[in-house]
C-alpha cells in the first residue's frame, strides 16, 4: 500500500488563543454572505484553518481578520479552499488560501505578510 504524499510545503503553526473574523462573500456558485467570530486552528503565511459557524463554499472568496492577544489584527483576503461538514463531536472547518500579496489594490498589503511571517517565526517550533 503506498502513503498519500503530503501536498504542503509550509509548515503550519498554532497560536494560542489566536481567532479569525470570517466574512464569505456572496455570489459564487450562490455562495450565501455569512460572517463570525471563530476559533483559528492553524496558519501559514499564505493560509489558514479555524472552525466555522455557516456552511462555507470551496471558491468562494472570504475576507478575514486574523486576532492574536497583544497583536494588531491582520487583514487578508483568500478564497475557501477546502470546508467540511461538522460531524458528531467535532466542529466544522475551512482552509482559506490567501491572495497573493504585492503593493496593488488588488493584492494583500506586504504588511500583512509581513506580520503573518513575523508570527511564523515566533511560533513555528524549529523541530516542525
């Protein structure tokens, strides 16, 4: 039996206490407006993972704060990768990929990235 090969080339990283803001925009493939305040699991500096309250549609773009205690809250825009129905005992979630980052309007600041990396060093263990 061969082992699926793991697609990720960043290592994810867990903030403590660490919770996104998620607002899904309307519109693709009838994708509904939904927002809330949730718990983040786990981040990169180009994605993340944290619990969600609504059914999130994989295409759909969503713009998210992300708040870290003691920390200015870090704005980026993605787009639902993945969400999974919540299962008995365990919560739904969602992998959001962010927007590339550059100094266009259409892009995420390089200020967020800049955080988002700042936290990756901090909290990424050299061991991972």
């Amino acid at each position: 039996m061969e082992l699926k090969k793991d697609r990720r080339y960043l290592d994810r990283f867990k903030i403590p206490g660490a919770k996104v803001i998620y607002k899904q925009r309307e519109g693709f493939q009838g994708a509904k407006s939904v927002s809330a305040r949730t718990p983040l699991i786990d981040l990169t500096h180009i994605s993340c993972r944290f619990e969600v309250n609504h059914t999130l549609q994989p295409g759909a773009i969503v713009d998210l704060q992300i708040l870290v205690s003691g920390k200015r809250k870090i704005k980026v825009v993605g787009y639902i990768v993945w969400a999974s129905e919540a299962q008995l005992g365990r919560p739904s979630m969602a992998v959001v990929q962010f927007y590339s980052f550059g100094t266009d309007r259409r892009y995420n600041t390089l200020h967020s990235l800049k955080q988002l990396k700042k936290l990756s060093a901090q909290y990424l263990s050299p061991t991972s």
